[in-house]
C-alpha cells in the first residue's frame, strides 16, 4: 500500500501508522492482562511458599536429662497411676538449668526456662511411658524450643531492634548463642506439625485433627452427594419426560450452583442443626451441607457426560431388546463414567476448600483432639487456616502459609487424579 | 450404636440379594411332570426384587431417626421436665436441655442442679429407648421385608418391572433432593426473616444508616444501641463489589481476548488452564493473602502517599476478591468470543481493518451479550463471596467511598453475626437472616438476568 509519490507522503500515511501504533498498544494491554492475572497468581504461591519455609524444621535443643525417680514415679512402682501422677516439668527444667548454674534470680531463672517449649513435658511424658525402665538413668533427649526462639533461630526476629519490642530478650538471647555453640541446638523435620492435633502454643500446633475432619467431611459428601448426583443425571437426562416439572428442576439446579455458599451455611445452621438437632461442629452436619453444595456440580457434569454417549449405543442396546432401564444401566451409564468421575472429583475438590458453610454450622471452635468419628466435634483445612490467620502469635503467619501448601497439595493431588481418571479412561475408548 | 446399624445395611442388602437369588433358582427347573419352568425375569432381577425389600425399610427408619430422634428425645425431655416441678423462674427448661447438651451439666457449681441431674438421667434413658426402638424397628424391617419379598416371589412374579419401577422412583427422589434444597433455603431464611421483621420494621433495617447489632446488656453500654440500619452495609458490599469489579472487568475481558485472538494454540493451551487455577484456589487462601501480605503492603504504599488507611482496608479485599474472580470474567467472555462466526472477523479484516479494530468494533460488539452475562455473574460472585472480605475488610460499618477505609459486607456481616451464638432468638442473630435473604435473592436476580440476557440479546447468525 505504498503511495503512488514516494516524496510526498498521503495522508492515508499517517493515519496507517496510527492505526499500526494503536493496534500494537492493544495487544501490548491484552498481554499485560494475562501476564497480571498469572503473575498474581505467582505472587500468591510464591508467597505462600516462601512463608511456609520456616513449619518445615522445629527448632529443638539436646539436654541431658537426669530421670530423677522421685519427680517420674512418685508412687515407686513404675505403674501407669503413677507415671500418670509424675511431674515431667521438673527433670526437663533442671537439665537445662544444669547447663546455666551461673543463673540464679528466681526471674531469670524463669526466663532460662521459657526457651523450651511446653511440648517438652509432654515429649518427656510419651516417652517414659514408653520405655519405664530408663528411670534413674541419665538419657540425652531432643526437646523442642519455644516458637519465639524458634522465630529468632530462623532469622525472623531482629536482635537489632530494641530490646522492648521484641518476644525475646538480649538474655535469652545469650542463652540460646551459648547453646548452640555448644553444638545442642539443631532443626529436626517438624513432625509434628502433620502429626499434631491443633494447639494454643504455635510450636505444638499441628493439621492432623484438621486433615482428619477434612477427610471425614469429604467422605459424608462423597457417600451423599455421588450417588444422589448420578440418579439425578441419570433420571433427568434419560427418563425425565418433557414437562413443567423438569423445566423447574432444571432451571433450579442451575441456579443453585450460583447460590453464595454461605446461604447453604444459613440453610444447615436453621434445618440440621435447629430443627432436627443434629451435632453442632460435627462432620456429618458439614458433610450434608456440603454435599447439597457440591450436588449441582455433580448433576450437571453427570448430564453433560451421558449427553455426549452417542445415541446409537443406547439404540443398539434398545434393538436386541433391552428395557430402556437396561440399556442406560448397562451400556450407556459405564461410558459416561470417566466424565461423571472427573466431575465429581473437581466437585469434591472444591468442597475441600469450602470454608464459609462450614463455619456457619460452628466448626470454627478451638479442638484439640483428634475427630475419631462423624459426630465428633472437629474442625477442616480451610477452618484452620482461617483459625491460624487470625491468631496473635507471630509463629502462627508460617503455619497458616504451612496449612495453604497442605491444602494445595490435596487439591492438585484431586485436580490430578481427574485428570489421570480421563485419561486412561479416553485412551480405552 | 445406631453408627454401627449403618454398617450393617450393607450385609443385609448382600443378604436379601442373597436370598432372593437361591430363591429364584430354587423356582427355576423343572416342576412335577417334568416340564420346564420360566421364570418371567432373570435370578439376577429377583434377587434385586429381594434386595430392595430388604434393604429399603431399614434404611428408611434409619433416615427418620437420624432425622427426628433427637427431636423426639428433646421433646421428650422437656415435658419430663416441665412435669417434674424441679425448675426455677430464673431456670427454663431449654436451658437445662442446652447445658445437658452441651455437657455443662456434669461439671461442678451453676450447673449441677437437681433439674439437670433429672434431665440427664431423663436424656440418657430417652436414648437408650430410642436405640433400643431403632434397633427392633430396623431388624423387623429388614426381615419383614424380606419375607414379604420371599413369598411374593412365584412364577408369576415380574421381578424387572418391579425393580424398574422402584429405580425409576428412587432417581426421582434423586433429582427432587435439589429441588427441596432450593426450598428449604427459601422457607428457612424466610421464616428466620419473617421473625426478624416482626422486631425491626422493613423500612428500618432497608433504609436505617445505623448498624450496630449488639444489644445493649446495661443501659449505659457505649456503642451497642441494637440499631439495624443495613445500609451503611449494602454500601460496604458495594464499595468492595466496585474496586473487584473494577479489576476483573478490564483485565478479564483483555486477558480473553489475548486467548481468543493473539495467542497461539500452543500458548491458549497452557494460559486458560493455568488462568482458571486462579478460581480452583479455596478463597480462605486468597483471604489469608489478602490479609497478612496484600493489607500491609496497600497501608505501606497509602502511607507513603500520604493517605490515611485502615489496617483491614476494603481496597485488599477488593484487590484480591477482583483477582480471584478474572477467571469467571475470562472464561465466559473467551466463550462469547469464540462463539462469534469467523465470518464477521475475515469480512472485517478484509475490509482493511486492524485486529484490534475489528474486536473492538465487531468481535466485542457480536459477543456482547455474553460478555455483559460474564459481568452479572462476576459481581453476584462477588457480592457472595465470604472468606475474602472476612479476612481482610473489617467489621466497621462505615458508610464511605474511600477504598482506603474499613467497610464491612453482607456477607461479613452474617457469619460474625451467626458464629459462635447458640440463641436464634434475639433481634441480632435473626437479622443475620434477613441479610441472608437479600443476598439470596441478590445474587438469584443477578444470575436470572444474566441467563436472560445471555439467551435473549444473543445475535443469531446462522
């Protein structure tokens, strides 16, 4: 398109190259937008990792611990009353004195002993109930450090800033240099924080009352919400007849997969817990609420996957003389399975990440111990992020972001069976 | 005990698969004279046929008493109560029940009273006559169905219809669940509503600028007026609404037409999936990084241009609240795009028009219905959405257009209102349902006019 006169440009010239400049400008702003949108996304995992470094080691100190009969069986006779009875805080407390005899005003004294973690009772505990015989001896143990030393070890805590602002004082700080040049301080893998059911104190804390109650929730909406999803697909899509009903049916369940989730929270908190009574911060109340959740999900995956069953299976079937409830059950339910399965598993995926319903029906409140069964007061993942984020402790921003990679990685494990569960079943077909 | 009755439903359904089978083989053969006999179905149809009628009854009385147990037992225990002269004025008897409930009523002091030591003893014999009763009911079920099945099964018995027709029954029980769903949330909320409104006047709680929920306990208690003006609220869900809206719009629609029209297959390939990620992350993450790394960096940012910002502000929520919804935005405005012929854009851009000219003068344009149903459903996403603004917007109702300040929202509004109150009693829990249902059927107007707009304004072409 070049002018007929080289030397005397057209106006049709410029505004090409306008035009050029705009169309450039325009993809630069489309480009721009996907890379913000990703580079959020980044930034938030990043982020996340990068917080959840510190959960992975506990800082923990080697003390020679002289197992003092007096303090561990009081009864004397090594039996379980009388382990029970026995003060694990003392033999703990004095091997760690014995190393600073130097430190003697009753305040200081208490200071030296806020370094360790109140875990190291209960370590101290667990183990002498294990093995009783070692009593009277003197045992190296490994005990786990308060999360404030914790926070300093890792570099969290600036000993520049003054000595007022901070959860540790220039003391203590001393005292846990003078430690670790003795070579007894190290960073075991946190077990515990798996392992753990939830705690006040952050270096105690732990997911696995919460992963447990996760996994209890997702198995009631799984039993719920999969099978009445399937006969629902199954019903609408093959033998619902053409009428008023079904249109209703149908409109209703679209508009119920875009219902806010706090409004099911509205709906278990009025019916299951006020008017049938049913257990307040139980799994089986959240598993009901979520799985009349993730129910939509479900019917309209399972709809869409027996739509695509081409029809000449479910004709063929029909033509040497199956009943049309034969013909569905037999030959064209089994092909819609991998689309129904991908559809459950992504529904079921984000029910594990459901949070707003779930507080609503009270499993918000601080437990300890481990759910061991369906009506048993527990809390889930996202619950216990959401708990660990509002928590004052400083310890408690890596365990949150600790939680978040727990919660990812079950989420990218679910997102990936999908994914795998259409692909074997695709390479079949 | 009733736990492991669920556990035995199973083996009895194996059972009266079981026996329904051997029996139906037993009928097979041959009769006296030698003849053959046919049965009407296969084994396989009479034993179902006993299976149901096995299983089915069981299951039934399990689910009523799951159900209407504990009702029944509290009932129970309250008119015991109220028989027994024990309570005192200042002691009702759902208080004793909830504390028995709650096992207060076995620690020492307030609440070990006669009345609850009455009514413990009264709850735990209800208990035990209610599991005993489940129990016989579920096994005389179980058998009862069972013989019954048994000896309606001759050689005339068409066992595959009667299965047909009780699957057929059972799928459309299935897909009615999602219609009473739908319906339990209207009654309940309109109900809870209903009660709410017979405190507060409508005009009130719709028009009132004063929110400040708590009921005041003494009369001189500072800030806690029991006033339920929700504006001030709707305002707050606005604001943040507006600042997501005002992210994910633009960038929605420009991230969906780099997908649609500039990048290529094997870029469309990876970016989609990775962008809807965005939606698969639970909002309780966004929440928490909205919180603890979005809030501190917009308050540095604020401040060092010398704004005044809240610590919980509503331009974090709104900032990650519009992140997360880009993918809604996105994906349906990538549909919209795609759905436009590639006719209209070869006739555009034979006629000599840029790219860009041609989507923003007909691609857009064509596809615009979609995008505007894209928006609806972004913002009634928006409105819904809980973990986010409960995280990092705050609690103060503030009425104000500053993205710096602390707004609070509907949704906000509800659970702090609702979480940890064991009463649905007082002016303030109820009014977490009134706001419960103008977000109901907020989001429910902003999804029909979405679907209507989507269907109704689209531009036929073929």
């Amino acid at each position: 398109m070049s002018s007929p006169t080289p030397d005397a440009p057209l106006a049709a010239d410029g505004r090409l190259r306008r035009r050029y400049r705009q169309e450039r400008v325009f993809r630069a702003f489309a480009l721009a937008a996907i890379g913000f949108a990703l580079s959020a996304l980044a930034g938030l995992l990043v982020s996340i990792s990068y917080q959840s470094l510190s959960v992975i080691t506990q800082s923990s100190v080697e003390l020679d611990v002289v197992l003092d009969p007096d303090a561990l069986d009081p009864l004397g006779d090594g039996s379980a009353a009388s382990l029970a009875a026995a003060n694990y805080a003392k033999p703990v407390r004095s091997a760690l004195r014995a190393l600073f005899p130097e430190v003697r005003k009753r305040r200081e004294r208490k200071a030296l002993v806020r370094l360790l973690s109140d875990g190291a009772e209960y370590d101290l505990r667990a183990l002498m109930e294990a093995s009783p015989e070692l009593i009277g001896s003197t045992q190296t143990f490994v005990f786990p450090l308060s999360d404030d030393v914790d926070l300093f070890l890792k570099g969290s805590i600036d000993s520049e800033v003054d000595e007022a602002d901070r959860k540790i004082s220039d003391r203590q700080i001393g005292w846990v240099e003078t430690l670790d040049a003795q070579g007894r301080i190290s960073q075991p893998w946190n077990w515990r924080f798996l392992f753990a059911g939830d705690s006040r104190e952050p270096e105690l804390a732990g997911l696995q009352g919460a992963i447990r109650g996760s996994m209890l929730t997702l198995l009631i909406t799984f039993l719920l919400s999969f099978p009445i999803g399937v006969c629902a697909a199954v019903y609408l899509e093959e033998f619902a007849p053409k009428n008023r009903f079904t249109d209703v049916v149908e409109v209703n369940i679209n508009n119920l997969a875009a219902v806010p989730s706090i409004i099911f929270g509205l709906l278990g908190l009025a019916v299951f817990l006020n008017i049938f009574g049913m257990p307040r911060s139980a799994p089986l109340v959240g598993g009901v609420v979520l799985a009349l959740m993730t129910l939509p999900t479900i019917i309209i995956a399972g709809r869409a996957a027996l739509s695509a069953v081409p029809p000449s299976i479910r004709e063929a079937a029909l033509g040497v003389g199956a009943s049309p409830t034969q013909a569905v059950f037999h030959h064209v339910l089994p092909q819609a399975v991998p689309g129904i399965l991908t559809g459950t598993i992504i529904g079921m995926a984000r029910s594990l990440g459901e949070t707003a319903p779930l507080l609503m029906i009270g499993m918000v409140a601080f437990i300890a111990d481990l759910p061991t069964g369906v009506d048993d007061p527990s809390t889930v993942l996202p619950v216990q992020i959401f708990l660990w984020n509002d928590a004052p402790e400083r310890a408690f921003v890596a365990r949150t972001s600790g939680a978040i990679v727990v919660l990812l990685g079950f989420l990218i494990a679910m997102n990936a069976a999908a994914v795998w569960v259409r692909r074997r079943f695709e390479m079949r077909s | 005990m009733i736990g492991i009755l669920w556990l035995v439903l199973p083996l009895l359904a194996a059972a009266g698969f079981w026996a329904g089978r051997s029996r139906a083989r037993a009928l097979s053969g041959a009769d006296a004279d030698g003849h053959r006999i046919v049965l009407h179905s296969l084994p396989t149809h009479y034993a179902q046929y006993a299976l149901a009628w096995s299983a089915i009854p069981p299951l039934l009385i399990l689910v009523v008493s799951a159900l209407f147990g504990s009702i029944l037992v509290d009932g129970w225990v309250i008119a015991q109560l109220e028989a027994s002269g024990l309570l005192r004025e200042t002691l009702s008897s759902a208080d004793v029940l909830r504390d028995v409930h709650t096992g207060l009523a076995n620690t020492t002091g307030e609440n070990s009273s006669p009345p609850h030591t009455f009514a413990q003893n009264v709850l735990d014999r209800a208990r035990g006559v209610l599991n005993l009763g489940v129990t016989g009911f579920f096994f005389v079920g179980a058998g009862g169905g069972l013989w019954f099945a048994r000896s309606r099964m001759t050689t005339a018995l068409r066992a595959r219809n009667h299965v047909e027709r009780i699957v057929h029954v059972a799928l459309f029980l299935c897909s009615v669940v999602a219609v009473l769903t739908t319906i339990g949330i209207v009654v309940s909320l309109f109900f809870e509503a209903a009660r709410f409104f017979a405190l507060v006047s409508p005009a009130e709680f719709f028009l009132g600028t004063q929110w400040s929920p708590q009921t005041a306990l003494r009369a001189d208690q500072v800030g806690s007026s029991g006033a339920f003006g929700a504006v001030p609220i709707f305002a707050g869900t606005l604001l943040i609404t507006a600042i997501a809206m005002a992210i994910s719009g633009p960038i929605g629609l420009m991230a969906a037409i780099h997908l649609a029209f500039y990048a290529s297959a094997s870029a469309r390939a990876w970016m989609k999936p990775v962008l809807e990620l965005i939606a698969g992350i639970p909002t309780v993450v966004w929440g928490s990084f909205a919180a603890l790394t979005l809030g501190p960096q917009v308050r540095m940012i604020g401040e060092a241009l010398g704004l005044e910002v809240a610590s919980e502000s509503a331009l974090a929520a709104g900032l990650a609240m519009g992140v997360m919804i880009i993918p809604f935005v996105s994906s349906l405005s990538d549909d919209a795009l795609n759905a436009v012929p590639r006719s209209l854009r070869e006739a555009s851009l034979a006629m000599g028009a840029t790219e860009s000219e041609t989507i923003r003068k007909v691609m857009v344009p064509a596809a615009l219905p979609g995008i505007v149903g894209a928006f609806l459903l972004a913002v009634s996403r928006a409105i819904g959405e809980t973990m986010i603004v409960v995280m990092a917007a705050g609690l103060a109702a503030n009425m104000t257009a500053n993205p710096f300040a602390a707004v609070t929202t509907v949704t906000v509004q509800i659970l702090t209102l609702l979480v940890g109150d064991q009463e649905f009693d007082s002016a303030k829990t109820l009014a977490a349902f009134a706001l419960g249902l103008t977000l109901f059927f907020v989001t429910l107007c902003l999804n029909l006019v979405a679907l209507v707009v989507v269907r109704r304004f689209r531009e036929e072409y073929e």
